[in-house]
C-alpha cells in the first residue's frame, strides 16, 4: 500500500489511465495512510466513505473511457475552503460545526475534474500564523524531524496541514491559500512544492476571508508537475468573484521541461538579509549556478522599498482581517454566547470564539482603519504597496523574467520556540514573501537543498503578472538538479 502513496500525482494519473490500478485501490491506500499519521494532526477532518464513494464513481468514468483531468487522485482540501455538506471550520472555535450549503469554486472545480477528497486539513485559525499553531484543532507536527533529534517542528503556517498530509504521503496534492507566504513558507519546510497564482487568477468565492485583496488560493505538491497539474483544474474565471480574471487557463504541464535559455532572471540584491544563515546563502547561490548552466542569464537588480514591505503588510492585512471578520458576531451561525444585551452578547462571542493571534490582528486592524489613525497607518501602507509593486514592474519592464531569492529566513523551527513573548519574531518568517502578496505576483517554492541537520530548504521564483507557465520551467529546472525530499516515516 506505501507503494500507493508514495506515487506522484503524475504517476498516478498515468496509471490509472492505464488501468495498472484502481481509484478505490488508490483512495484505500491514502486512507490507511491518514488513519495511520493522525499524530501529525494535519486532517482535522476525515472523510473516508465520502473518498471511497467519490473513488468508485471514478473508476465508473475511467471505465467508460470519460476520464476528468484528475479522475480518481485523492486531495487533501485546506479548512478555509467551503465544501458542502462537510464541516469548514477556518479552524476557529467561533465556526464550531459549521457545515456549508455550497461549496466553493476552487473545490467544485476540483471534483468536476474527477478528483476524490480525503478530507479537510488543518491550518493557523482564519489562515493567520506563521506555524499552524494558532489552530484551534492544535499544532500539526513536522513529518520531518531534524537528524538525531525527537523534537516536534513545526510544518509552517498558515497551510501547515496541507503541507505536512502532502510532505508525509497522506495525499497527491492539497489546496492552500497564500496571503502573505501561506504556500510557499510551508511548502519550504517540508519538501514540497507550492504555488500562490497570480492575484486573480483562482477564485476566492467560497474560501473563507482573511485579508481579500491578499488572498489567494494555490495547489501543494509533491513536484512542480504535480502543481502544474492541480493549478489547471483550480484557476479559471468565476463570475461570482468580481477580483477573478476572465482569462483563459494555459496548460501548465506543458512548461515542464521547457527550454530556460535565454531567460534573465533578477536577483535582488535587498534580499540579502543581514545575519542571513549561511546555509540559505549557499542554497541561493547554487540555485544561481543551476539556472546559468540551463541557459538562463542572472541580473542584479534593486526593489529598493522591500524594506517597507513587511510593515505594511501587517497594517493592510490586519485591517482587512478586521473587517472581514465583523460578520463572526454570534448572530447567524458559528459559536453564540448568550449575554445580558446584544452588545454583551457580541463581546462574550468573539472573546469565546477568537483565539489569541486573531484578537491580537483584529484589535490592530480596527486600530489602523480608527478616525484619526487611517491617513497615518493604513493610507500610508496603501501607498507603500504600490511603491513596492512598481519596482517589480520597473525590473520586468527591462526584460527581467522572473527573480530568484530564499523562500524561508531558516529552515523549520521547533513547536513553541518562536513568538512566544514577541510576536514580531513569528511575522519575520515572512520577510521574503510578503512582497509577492503586495504586488499581487506569482511566486513558487521550490524543495533546493538541506540545512546541517538534514531539514528541507526552499527557493522562491517569483514571476511576472499571469506568468506562471515560466516559474514551472524554472522551478522544474532546480527540481531536477536538487532532487526530491522524502520525509522518514516516525510517527
């Protein structure tokens, strides 16, 4: 059955294809698999005979010769997307229970495209977290450990679980969502593959709001392929989502293995951090030397208001975040704490229902967007932002194809050893990310190499607006040369 899941998605699909096995054969084995790994604590819902249902259908249209684009591949769904009939919680304890009527178009996408869902994984409450421990369903651990050490890591955040099911072979591909690095930090610390679209290019209806101009939806992966396949079922115009794009959605599988040469790729010299670990430094570095020998051309460039860009990110977010969080009001559904008025009632049920880290982002949201303070804070972090996405557009507009930087400061940490007394230490994790949400741009995380104790380490390729055809050619090149990274099995 290991041998099952251990299959790329790929792998699979040609297989199934070929009739070598069977979805039911496919879905079972995942969910022995998930049943076995629940001390990871990456599903905090299963659902079996909902996968094994979905799985026979599958096999029904395979026999038939109707095969979807993703017939039979079981997924692991993130617990911010809405699935009908099956509890989505954005694992917060003020949407205790809460069972959709409707689902979201990223999912319905997904099974119209013959894909099996496994079930919800768990993630930071509201996507708001660096570590996936912030959950209200608790902290998913690593499936990665580092060498000769038992102590538990964190899989990143917010998309913790979809990361760790993908990195500990509990799935094929799992959706996420990256608002300031939700994608592609986790996929960094656990081997895996990850991709935030283009802003616009995958619909936000149905995936609970964090920070709406910010979000945006991505698929988990065991290689780029894999994403590259997964990114064509979930993108696509929606008129329900007026941010969506009405563009058509290219093959992504066809840039794997395409030619890189000839393309420029920057590498921004802000990027290179004070204090910056030496191990992350040598992995940028060899990932440099890879792209040169496939052809492509390294150009320094300058973002000169990357500096800014952190700042004002956790100004726009939050005061997203504060907003779109109003609805959670004891009201229509999730938790209700009844108290002597409506008012007490409205403080007794967010109090109860938010955790620490939500509360925390709520109060400096309404903060920032208060009388007095919104010129001062959040007009000023609007402006910051398109500072920040005119440098990205000055480099591509002199022929600069994408840019190479870390994706992560570090490899993973331990559970609890980061924001404890200081919660700015937690939000720096995000220093090479925030700047693609910004912007609005692609970027892709891809496994390059290991730090000194054995852990993951990633690269981020960040591409131009609806370009990322060229982040799979470039990211499938630094794939081939680093291989893949398989966490070993302890739990």
């Amino acid at each position: 059955m290991t041998e099952l899941t251990s299959l790329t998605l790929a792998e699979a699909r040609d297989r199934l294809r070929k009739k070598d096995i069977s979805a039911v054969e496919l879905t079972s084995a995942h969910v022995a698999a998930v049943e076995k790994a629940r001390a990871l604590n990456a599903y905090v819902l299963e659902t079996p005979e909902q996968a094994v249902a979905m799985a026979k259908a599958s096999d029904a249209r395979l026999a038939k010769g109707e095969a979807g684009p993703l017939e039979g591949i079981p997924l692991a769904i993130k617990d911010l997307f809405a699935t009908k009939g099956v509890r989505t919680t954005a694992c917060s304890h003020i949407l205790d229970n809460f069972v959709p009527t409707y689902e979201s178009t990223i999912t319905a996408q997904l099974w119209r495209d013959g894909a099996v869902m496994l079930g919800k994984t768990n993630n930071d409450e509201f996507a708001m977290g660096s570590s996936n421990e912030t959950s209200s369903f608790g902290t998913v651990q690593s499936p990665w450990r580092r060498e000769g050490s038992n102590t538990p890591l964190v899989p990143g955040g917010s998309s913790g679980g979809s990361a760790a099911a993908v990195a500990a072979q509990l799935c094929l591909g799992a959706t996420a969502t990256d608002t300031g690095g939700s994608i592609r930090q986790p996929a960094a610390f656990t081997g895996t593959v990850g991709i935030k679209p283009t802003y616009g290019r995958c619909s936000r209806w149905g995936v609970v709001a964090f920070a709406s101009s910010l979000d945006q939806a991505g698929p988990i992966a065991k290689t780029v392929r894999d994403a590259a396949i997964m990114l064509r079922s979930m993108a696509g115009p929606d008129a329900k989502d007026t941010t969506c794009v009405d563009r058509p959605v290219p093959d992504f599988e066809a840039a794997i293995g395409k030619s890189v040469k000839g393309l420029r790729i920057g590498i921004p010299k802000e990027y290179r951090l004070d204090g910056m670990p030496a191990e992350i430094e040598k992995i940028w570095q060899q990932g440099c030397d890879w792209l040169k020998s496939a052809g492509a051309e390294l150009v320094d460039v300058s973002l000169p208001h990357t500096k800014y860009a952190l700042p004002a990110y956790y100004i726009v977010a939050p005061a997203e975040a504060s907003s779109n969080l109003a609805r959670y009001d004891g009201v229509r559904y999730g938790l209700r704490v009844p108290g002597r008025d409506i008012t007490d009632m409205y403080e007794k049920t967010r109090a109860e229902g938010f955790g620490a880290e939500v509360r925390r982002r709520v109060m400096i949201g309404t903060y920032v967007l208060s009388a007095g303070y919104y010129d001062a804070y959040y007009l000023r972090a609007q402006q910051v932002r398109t500072l920040i996405k005119r440098d990205f557009e000055q480099c591509f507009a002199v022929g600069v194809h994408a840019m190479l930087t870390p994706a992560t400061p570090s490899a993973a940490f331990g559970i609890g050893e980061k924001g404890g007394a200081d919660p700015v230490e937690m939000y720096l994790n995000d220093v090479f990310t925030v700047t693609v949400n910004m912007a609005g741009l692609p970027g892709i995380a891809v496994p390059a190499g290991s730090d000194g104790q054995g852990l993951p380490l990633g690269l981020q390729l960040i591409g131009r607006p609806f370009d990322e055809e060229t982040l799979f050619s470039l990211g499938e090149v630094i794939e081939r040369e680093a291989g893949r990274f398989v966490a070993k099995p302890w739990w």
